[in-house]
C-alpha cells in the first residue's frame, strides 16, 4: 500500500530523476532500503514472535544508541558530552515510558530485536551518506524503500516453512484477507509520509539529529493512547515523557547537526 | 549553530506519522490482524 502511495507522490516530479541515477548511486540506495525494511522487518517482526511487548517496546529505542555509534564511526558525526548525556537521558526516558519502570527479563527475541535496530541504523547511515552532498531528492530514497524493502520480506516469508514455530506463525497468515482493509489503507499512508519526512530529515540534518529527536514519536503515541484508546498513564511514564522532550529540546539547540 | 528549522519541522512531522502509523497497527492488531500481511 506504502508503495501505492509513493508511487503517487513521488513518480509525477522524480520519475525522469529516478531513471538517471548513477548505477552506483541507485545500487547504493537500493541495498540501504532493503537493509533497513527487508532485514529491519524480517528481524523486528521475528523478535516480536519471541519475546514480551515490554521488552520490544524498550528495546526498539535501542536504534536510538546503533545510529549515533555507526554516524559517528561511518559518517564522522561528532561526539559531545552533550550528545552523550542527552541519549543517555532520552534512553532512560524511553525506558520509563516503556516499561513503566518495570525490570526487564531477557529473553530470545531481544537479540532479533537489536539486530533489526542494527539494520534501521545501517541503512539510515547509507541514505544519509548517499544523499547529504548529491542533488538527490529524500522523496526518491522513500520511493525506492518498499520497492528494494518488499522482496527481501517476501523472500523472507518464502523461507517461513524452515523457521520454528513462533516465527512461523508471524508470516503464516492469509495475504489476500481484504477484511483489514481500512486499516491497511490507513497504514500504508501512514508509513509512506513517516519514510518521506524521514530522508527529507537525513537530506538536510545529521543522523544523530534525526534518530534523537525522532523519540518524539513515543510520546506522540502515548498521548494517542491516552486519547483515544483510553489507556492509563502513570506517574512514571509522564516523568519519561518529559525527560525525553527535555533532552529533545536540549539537542535541538545545541550544535549536533552541523555537517 | 541553532538545529535549522526546516530540519525541525521534517523531523516532527516524521515522529508524528510514525506515532499515527503505531496507532493505526495497534487498532488492527486489536481487530485480530497479523502483522506481516500488514506490513507488505
């Protein structure tokens, strides 16, 4: 659906830039994007199977501390005191909002979960070094995500008979059932705008920018929740909501993204 | 250097749609959906 969506968005202004992309430039962009939905997906939807929504849901922030690592090793994005102390508090934050202040147990699907924090971050940092200093649109890169993302997944699900039985339950399922549709509508819309504004962010910010003030989304879905699913909010959870907007706010102002 | 605020603007707009798009998979998965046939 994502790529429905894009196609529409992005084709009618990027079309005749798309088929004059260098071979290398193009092959770059493809393996970034399908590192980052194809890997990214295969392993999140995996470690899901096979650990708790506690664990998952603190564990995908992990991203947060594998992008600034790799930009600062690949894309030599400085490393301040600042930043340091920032993730630090934002990691917590997000811990807080997470879990609630819960203890985590560890289990199995963990590790698929860090590896899929891995592949988001590797292919960010691949986008952001192919694009920063190019003519090439962020729109292009989100174009090219489901279209180089979807048959790694598919491949993906074809191997699905070999995988034990949790991981085989998440990619057994019916692929025609149009009773989800409105929602599948709904998501896909969703997801080609978040991947939009995501390369347009990488076009003209750093990675660490991008992935520190991305938390922003976990308090975004908190109040969603609290909204419009009427789910309850505890002391905790505000109290890492706010350390993240503080350190969002800190990093916004301090000098993380001169290139 | 203050962040620019183009980059601002682009970054919240990101967190905004990825927090709507969480939203929304939360709704099908309570719906009873599974997650990959979403996902493709």
């Amino acid at each position: 659906m994502a790529l429905i969506v894009l196609a529409v968005i992005v084709l009618p202004k990027h079309l005749k830039q798309i088929i004059n992309l260098p071979r290398k430039v193009m092959l770059g962009l493809l393996l970034a994007n399908s590192i980052h939905f194809g890997l990214g997906g295969f392993f999140s939807n995996s470690g899901v199977a096979l650990t708790s929504a506690v664990n998952a849901g603190f564990l995908v922030k992990f991203a947060l501390v594998t992008t600034i690592l790799l930009a600062w090793i690949f894309l030599k994005e400085k490393m301040t005191a600042t930043k340091a102390i920032s993730v630090s508090i934002m990691i917590f934050g997000g811990y807080l909002l997470s879990t609630k202040g819960q203890s985590l147990i560890p289990q199995i699907g963990d590790v698929l979960i860090v590896l899929a924090c891995l592949a988001w971050s590797i292919g960010n940092i691949l986008v952001r070094k192919t694009i920063k200093d190019s003519n090439i649109s962020g729109d292009i890169v989100s174009f090219l995500r489901p279209v180089a993302g979807i048959p790694v997944l598919l491949f993906f699900v074809f191997l699905s008979p070999l995988y034990p039985t949790q991981i085989r339950s998440v990619f057994t399922a019916d692929y025609f059932d149009l009773s989800f549709l409105p929602y599948v509508l709904g998501s896909g819309i969703f997801t080609a705008l978040l991947w939009i504004f995501l390369n347009r962010t990488l076009k003209v910010a750093t990675a660490s920018y991008m992935t520190m003030m991305s938390m922003m989304a976990s308090v975004f879905v908190a109040a969603l929740a609290v909204l419009f699913l009427k789910e309850q909010i505890s002391f905790p959870q505000i109290f890492g909501g706010l350390l993240a907007i503080a350190a969002g706010v800190v990093i916004h102002y301090s000098d993380i993204d001169k290139k | 250097m203050k962040t620019s605020p183009l980059a601002l603007i682009n970054v919240t707009l990101f967190s905004l749609f990825w927090a709507l798009q969480i939203f929304v998979s939360k709704l099908e998965f309570n719906a009873g959906a599974k997650a990959v046939p979403f996902t493709l």
